[in-house]
C-alpha cells in the first residue's frame, strides 16, 4: 500500500564497533495504513548490494523497544505505530570501509493482517549513500 516508503531517505549509517558489534542501521516504515503489534510482522526481509543479510544479525528499534527481528513473532507486548520510524540494526555486517559510496538497498516486509486471507507484502528499494560511523 505504502511500499515506496518503507525505506527512509539517507538513513543507511556505519555502526562503530569491533567485531560483531561493527554493522549498519537503516530506517523503515511499515507498508500499511494502521499501526500492527509486532507479533503480526511475519517476516523482514533486507538485501544490500545484492546480499541477504541474515535475520539473526538483525535488531528491530521501535518506541516500544529493541526485538531481535528472528523473534517478531513472539513478541506480543509492543507494537510498529503508522507512520513511526523504526531503525533496523545490523551486527556483524561490516559496511564502514565504502562510507560515501552508494549502496543497493531492498526491503521486504510479510505482514499478517486479521481480516486479509493472505498475507500482505510490502517491497521497497532504493540506492543509499552510506554515512559514516558518528565518534
């Protein structure tokens, strides 16, 4: 429905760290027109460059809290809000060394909506300019 929003504008940044703390961030939106408990994102799926980045190495942010993406599905205390920014952290997957370099980005989201006998799948990609780790 809103897929063309799902990534946010210049929102890839370099995470500082060492090992697998050293990662990326990036912002997203949900592809939908009301707010979902997180327990109903199925799936999030994020690409870069052509590469799938593993759902394990994946932290989602949002006003309710951090969830490790893999475990969405069990997490029935907090909810993605319409139109609320969230920030996906990578760990482990190490962009730092091309900072300023534009960077493939694709997004997927699997959402199960109540009263949809299907689940919903919102895509988005867009090419981002990484920024640079903040000191």
């Amino acid at each position: 429905m809103f897929d063309k929003y799902i990534i946010c504008e210049n929102s890839l940044r370099a995470r500082s760290g060492n090992g697998s703390k050293s990662g990326f961030s990036l912002e997203l939106r949900l592809p939908y027109y009301r707010a979902l408990g997180l327990s109903m994102v199925e799936k999030i799926s994020l690409t870069i460059d052509g590469e799938t980045v593993p759902c394990e190495r994946m932290t989602l942010h949002v006003a309710d809290g951090a969830f490790a993406v893999a475990e969405l599905g069990s997490v029935d205390h907090a909810r993605w809000g319409f139109g609320e920014v969230a920030r996906i952290e990578v760990d482990g997957v190490n962009l730092q060394d091309s900072a300023g370099d534009d960077h493939e980005v694709q997004v997927e989201q699997h959402l199960r909506i109540s009263y949809l006998p299907f689940t919903l799948i919102g895509k988005d990609r867009k090419h981002l300019t990484l920024s640079p780790a903040e000191t």
